[in-house]
C-alpha cells in the first residue's frame, strides 16, 4: 500500500525546506551550473537547493493530479450525472440512480439468497460467493433443488417478486407490468440501457412530464406486448421505456420537419428491432411494443411546432387512464403489491394472491 502524496510546503520565494536562501540566488546559481561557471561550495549548495524546489514542485503537481483523479470526477458516470443535473435534466438523473441503485440492490440480494442456501448445505455442496457474483454480473443464475423443485438460488427477491414474470401476470399479479421495467439482469443490460437514457436525456428539456408519461406507458406497453406475444415467461429491463423515448424522439424530429435525422433515427430503431430478433434473451416484443406505443403517447403529449400545446397534455391521459377501471385495478395492485413486497419479501414470487 502506497503512503499519499505529503510535499512540503511551497510557494515561499527564496525558500527550500530547512534552508534560508536569498530570493533569486538560487536561479543565479542554477544558471551557472548549466552554463559550466565556477562555483564555490556555497553556490554548489545553492543550486542544489534550486534542483530541490524544482522537483518539489514536479512532486506538488503529481500528487495535485492524482487527487483529482481519486476524487469523484474521475469516476465517468458521477460527471455524466453531474453534467445532466448541472442542465437541469433532473428527471433523467434521478431515473438512472434509481435504476443503477436497483440492480446494486439486486447483486446484495442475490449474494444473501446464496449465503442463506448455503446454510442449509453440508460444507462440501456449497457455493462459493463468486457464484452470486457472476450471477449478478452475467445474469447466469445458478440452479439447484429445494424441496423437489429447481430454484434460481442467485436470483434477487427483488427479480422474484417484481420482474415480468407470464404466469404471475396471468394470475392477477399486472403490476409486474411496469416494475419490471426499473430491474435489469446484467451489467451489459443496465449499461446499455443507460447510456442510451443519457443520449435521450436533452429530450426532457421543457416536457419533464410528457416525458416521463412515454416511458412509464411505453414501459407497460412494452411488457404487454411481450405477455401476448413473446415466447419467454420471464422479462426484465427499461427497455420497453427508453424505446418509447426514441418514439417521442422520432415525434419530435418529425414535428420540427427534420426529415434527414428523422429517417437516420427510424433506420436505427428498425436495425436495432432486427439485431434484437437474432440475440439470444432479448426481449423483441417489449422493444416494439414499447417503440410503437412511445410514438402513440408522444404524438398526444408533446408539445406541437411552434411550441402550440400538445393534442392531450399529460396530465390529463394519465387521469383518464387511473380513473378509468383497468387503471383503478392497476394502481389498487400496485400499492398492494410494493407494501407486501417490503413486509414480506419473496412471498409474491411464491403466488400471493392481490
């Protein structure tokens, strides 16, 4: 382990730690060094001083410089947040510390799950804790029998009891509906998401709450495309959300009569649909879903050219869908659900009945 960086003080002229040195003599006597003058043994001593203050100040620098690269701007992600909050895209920030505090959470549960299994093992059946890791990591859950039954042992209460999960779903659980969208199951998935929630983010500037209606009901959308349509039971992932702000992107370039980025943009949305369609454990549904609806919402709720107002501002859809009986049932669930999952976690995952 490496001692921190402590130089001794500077800044004084004319002074050298424990030597009293007239101002400028040691530069005279430098000088003369360097051009091959005859020194006597007090200028010898002088301008060994001046090689010293010299190397202190080199010393200064370099630790200057790697206590700012210790401290937190040197981490990328606090100045991408830094940077969206200093612009005011305050939503988009608190929407991925939300998200990233989420899947951290999910990799300190899926270690507990791990470590409680263990407990019930004899010391030659249990798992190493890097298992729970590269679980959280890869998003490869480890599986092993309890009770007669196969179990993801690695998997998070909070993917259990929240995820998208078909059969729960069909079971009266909907409001997996839109918690899946705030988990993710692994590092690449969380990044990827991210870093195209941060390129998104200018959108949110004099819309906050058209904004965050399109990814919230893209987000549904999305994951309701996937229970009619997809092969899979289980989905996680904001995905479906962030999809339903490239609609809102496309709705905006449209709006504005910027043909060339609107047809640059659709190209990629309809690449990145395709490239969905041969990865293994992708979601296409939810991303269609969530783009097809994205653009719906956004068309109603953003603002129109000329800064006109929207065809239905926000917050009168968001009314309208939880007065109405789907949504009323919807948000009765989700209350229910969030309260039971903080009272007794995994007892939703085991088919808790709202």
């Amino acid at each position: 382990m490496l001692a921190p960086c402590s130089p001794p003080p500077l800044g004084v002229p004319g002074a050298v730690v424990g030597w009293k040195i007239p101002s400028g003599e040691p530069l005279k006597a430098s000088q003369q060094l360097m051009h091959g003058g005859p020194l006597g043994g007090h200028h010898l001593l002088l301008s060994a001083a001046a090689l010293m203050g010299s190397s202190q100040l080199v010393l200064a620098s370099a630790c200057a410089r790697a206590a700012r690269s210790r401290g937190p701007e040197g981490i990328p992600i606090y100045n991408q947040l830094r940077e969206m909050w200093r612009r005011r895209l305050k939503l988009t920030a608190v929407l991925a510390v939300l998200l990233a505090g989420l899947w951290l959470y999910q990799g300190y549960q899926g270690w507990a799950n791990l470590s409680r299994f263990n407990l019930t093992q004899p010391w030659y059946r249990r798992l190493p804790g890097s298992t729970a890791i590269e679980s959280w990591l890869l998003g490869t859950h480890t599986m092993a029998t309890v009770h007669g039954s196969p179990v993801a042992i690695t998997k998070s209460t909070l993917q259990r009891d929240f995820g998208m999960d078909v059969l729960l779903v069909n079971r009266g659980q909907t409001y997996r509906l839109l918690t899946a969208c705030f988990l993710h199951n692994s590092i690449f998935h969380i990044m990827f998401n991210l870093g195209y929630l941060y390129t998104l983010a200018p959108l949110e500037v004099g819309c906050r709450g058209a904004f965050l209606s399109t990814f919230l009901l893209s987000g549904i959308a999305g994951n309701l495309a996937f229970l009619h349509f997809g092969q899979a039971r289980y989905a996680l992932g904001a995905s479906g959300g962030i999809c339903g702000l490239i609609g809102f992107e496309l709705v905006s370039l449209l709006r504005s009569r910027r043909t060339r980025e609107f047809n640059l943009l659709l190209r990629s949305a309809f690449g990145m649909l395709v490239m969905g369609i041969f990865l293994p454990g992708c979601a296409t549904w939810c991303h269609a879903g969530g783009l097809s609806a994205g653009f719906l919402i956004a068309f109603l709720v953003a603002r129109r050219s000329g800064y006109r107002a929207p065809i239905l501002p926000w917050p009168l859809l968001m009314g309208l869908l939880s007065l109405a009986p789907a949504g009323r049932e919807f948000l009765s669930t989700l209350i229910k659900a969030l309260w039971i999952g903080v009272q007794q976690p995994g007892a939703l995952a085991r088919g808790y009945s709202l």
